[in-house]
C-alpha cells in the first residue's frame, strides 16, 4: 500500500485510478487504526465477511493481489508483481 500510495499520483496522470481493499476480514476498530497510522491517498475497501460474494479476493494466492481493468471495466491483467505495474500499464496503453 505504502509503494502505490508513493506513485498514486503519476498514475492518475498516467489515466489509471488507484484503489485498495482490505482482504482479510477485520474489525472495523482494527481497520480504522491502520487506516489512520497508514494515510493513503486513494479509496480503500474491506471486505466486512466471509461469503460467497468475497470467496474470490480471500481466496488471492499473494498479496497484493494488482488487478488492472481497461477503460471499459473489463481486467486485462492481474496477479502480477508490483514492480511488474509500469510494464502493464504500458501494454493497456498500446
């Protein structure tokens, strides 16, 4: 989080918009303490439970677990490394 927090701001630049979800179900109180001692720029997310509609994020082989959609919503890219990101911008671009 730390890392696109740092770069958020050449990426909205770049056209793509940063957003983060907490994967692993928390409490709201432990959420909110992180997400104050950790500002970031960008909208973060938790998932509240476990269940059918969340088995997919809690379900993630790595974290972070990058996901990048074109202009039209649709994931052309995910699972990859974070210092993977510009080389995959890079590609939706073309």
């Amino acid at each position: 989080m730390r890392q696109l927090n740092e770069q958020a701001g050449a990426l909205r630049q770049q056209g793509v918009i940063v957003l983060g979800a907490q994967a692993l179900v928390t409490s709201g109180e432990i959420f909110n303490q992180w997400r104050s001692s950790s500002p970031i720029s960008f909208p973060l997310g938790r998932v509240l439970e476990k269940s059918e509609k969340t088995k997919w994020v809690l379900s993630a082989p790595e974290l972070p677990w990058l996901i990048l959609a074109d202009s039209h919503h649709s994931v052309v890219a995910e699972g990859f490394a974070f210092d993977e990101l510009d080389e995959q911008i890079k590609k939706l671009a073309k």
